[in-house]
C-alpha cells in the first residue's frame, strides 16, 4: 500500500502543479513546483526507508500544494523583474532555502532508520504547526502585501495585528517550524542542524532587505512597530505609536 501512496502523491502534486503552471506561468511558481516535486519523484524507496520515504512524500504534497497555490495567487507579472536586485533576493535568500529543503528532503527519505512513535509524533506536530501557521499568516497579512519577491505595492498597508502583533515575521517563523521538521526525518543531528542554519541565513538575507524597504516605506511608523515586536518569537511590550 505505501508504495501505491508514493506513486499517487506525485501524480496529484504533478497535476496540481501543472493546473498552477497554466493559471500564472512565471518564473517562481515553477521554481517552487520543482522544489517540492523532484522529492516526491517515486524512485530509491525499499522496505527499509518506506516509512521516512512517504512521511516526506506526504510532507512535500501538503506543503507543497500550500505554497503553490499561495504563489499562484499572490504573484503579480511585475513582481519578478529580474533585475539585479531580483537576482541578489534569489541568491541571498531563495536559493539557500530551496537548497535546504531539497538536501533535507532527499536526505530524510533516504534514512533507513525506523520511525518511533515519539519522533513521529513530534514531527508531525511540528510539520502541522509551522503549515497551519503559514497559512494563517499569509491570509492575515493578504495577498497584496504577501509576495515573493521584495515588492511594495501602492496600496499595501503595514500590518501590526493579528499573528504580526506578535512577532514581524510569523510566515517565516512558520516556515522555518516546518524546516525543523524536515530537518528531524534525516535522524541525523548534523545534517539536519546544517538544513536548517541555511534555510536561517537565508531567511535572514531576506529580512534584512525586508526590513529595509519597510522602513523606507513606511518610516517612523515601522521602526516603532519593530522597536515593539519581536523578529522571529513573540516580545511582549508596550507599543508606542
């Protein structure tokens, strides 16, 4: 049967990423398909690693078809210029992640350690927390204000509510929950604390330009809403503006 479940994950990945494709064919959604798609590519499983090899299977389907459709709908045709700034974003900040989420994907479907049932748990915690909170985030903050590239739109407005009174970041926060639960299916305690310093770095290359165009764009207003709020976890105090 999980064989059959390898199998059946990627074609749905593969047509749900074709459908993607044809509805807003630019350059991110591809990129980001083939990140989730080339694990779910049914080849090397055997008895031994079946059972990491479909959790990542599963894994790259749910988050996966989360992160397509919210690039399909957020990405504007202007918002990839490829520009040098375009391509700074992508090898400062995309490229790392995608390297980290491929290299812990391949890496943890290969292991053929057995699951126990408290590791089990665990990742999947943290694989449902760190999607659900993704999801939440990126509602919350819209689709206007929520993009790929470094883009700020006439009308976007800076969000200080809901999850981002909490902390600036929580989409990547989020992201970097599910990063750690990849990261826990290696088994392995340097590989998977290497996957996630570069999906780090890379999220912090983007914060720190983030930040600087919020800043620019917003002025006194963001820098009392930074001063007050947490990058990545919450920090309680009172805010001032």
């Amino acid at each position: 049967m999980a064989p059959l479940l390898i199998y059946i994950n990627f074609f749905v990945f593969l047509v749900i990423f074709v459908v993607a494709v044809t509805r807003n064919s630019n350059f991110n959604t591809f990129l980001i398909g083939f990140t989730y798609l080339a694990p779910l590519i049914p080849f090397g499983f055997n008895p031994e690693n079946m059972e990491r090899f479909l959790l990542v299977s599963y894994f790259n389907l749910i988050f996966g078809i989360i992160e397509v459709v919210v690039f399909v709908i957020t990405v504007k045709p202007g918002d990839t210029p490829f520009d040098k700034d375009h391509l700074k974003q992508l090898f400062g900040h995309t490229l790392p992640i995608i390297a980290a989420l491929l290299s812990l994907s391949f890496l943890g479907r290969s292991t053929e350690i057995p699951l126990s049932a408290f590791e089990l748990g665990v990742i999947i915690f943290l694989f449902m927390l760190g999607s659900a909170m993704r999801v939440i985030a990126i509602y919350q903050i819209g689709a206007v204000a929520f993009k790929f590239d470094i883009v700020f739109r006439n009308e976007q407005k800076l969000k200080t509510d809901q999850l981002y009174s909490l902390m600036r970041h929580p989409s990547y926060t989020a992201m970097m929950i599910v990063v750690i639960s990849y990261a826990m299916v290696t088994h392995s305690l340097f590989f998977g604390i290497f996957g996630v310093l570069i999906a780090w770095i890379g999220f912090q290359y983007r914060i720190y330009h983030e930040e600087r165009g919020l800043a620019d764009q917003f002025g006194a207003e963001y820098q009392a809403f930074r001063s007050s709020t947490g990058m990545w976890f919450p920090y309680f105090k009172q805010r001032k503006l």
